[in-house]
C-alpha cells in the first residue's frame, strides 16, 4: 500500500493573480490558491494496481508502462489550505530490496516514510 498525502499551504489571499491564476479553467469553482496536480506512481516490475481512493473515495487511475515499471496517474485537485490523502493498493512479487524514493527539489522539502510490513503467506 502506498499512502500519498498532498498538502497546499499556499495562502488563500495576498498574492497577485498572475501567481494564482488557474489557465486549466475546470469546470467546477476554484479560489486563489487552488491547484491541480498530476500524481503519478511509479510501482515495482510487474506489479498490479487493486485499488485506489482519494480521501477515501475510489478515484479513477490511468495506468502506463515507464522503462518496464508499471505507472499509475491520477489527477488530484488540491484547495489551498488543505491536504489530500491518495491510497494506492498494489499486488507486487515480493523483493528483498529497498524501495527507492526519489525526491524532487521542493520549496518544502519532501518527508517520507517507509514502513516494512509482514511478508503475506499463502
């Protein structure tokens, strides 16, 4: 299981438009400060998707293949001031090693976490 959580600490006033402007133009109300994300996952080799939520509600997912690792894109609008929870559910082969987090050079530097589970059975 993979647990993305997203926040947007933008501010909800007091900067200029040309900042905060939305040219995607949804079809649905945005405020100053909203922004819309493509998240993308990159999974192990032939791993496969279960199940996906965003704050709990199933979410459409489009998949693709990257250098022979299976990807999973899902288009994530996110309100200023607030956090948003993706949960990806894969059936991957097991591996000893590692997974590997790359991080993007951010403002706010990137926090994550991860945790090993126990090995299923069966």
């Amino acid at each position: 299981t993979a647990r993305i959580t997203l926040t947007n600490r933008a501010p909800t006033s007091g900067l200029p438009p040309y900042v905060t402007q939305r040219v995607d133009k949804p079809p649905y109300p945005t405020r100053p400060g909203d922004n819309r994300l493509i998240v993308s996952y990159y999974a192990g080799t032939d791993a496969r998707l279960t199940s996906a939520t965003l704050d709990g509600r199933r979410v459409m997912v489009n998949g693709g293949v990257e250098r022979g690792h299976p990807v999973y894109t899902v288009d994530v609008e996110l309100p200023a001031q607030r956090s948003r929870t993706l949960t990806l559910v894969l059936d991957e082969p097991a591996d000893d090693r590692s997974p590997t987090v790359w991080r993007q050079p951010l403002v706010t530097p990137l926090r994550a976490r991860v945790e090993p589970v126990p090995a299923c059975e069966g």
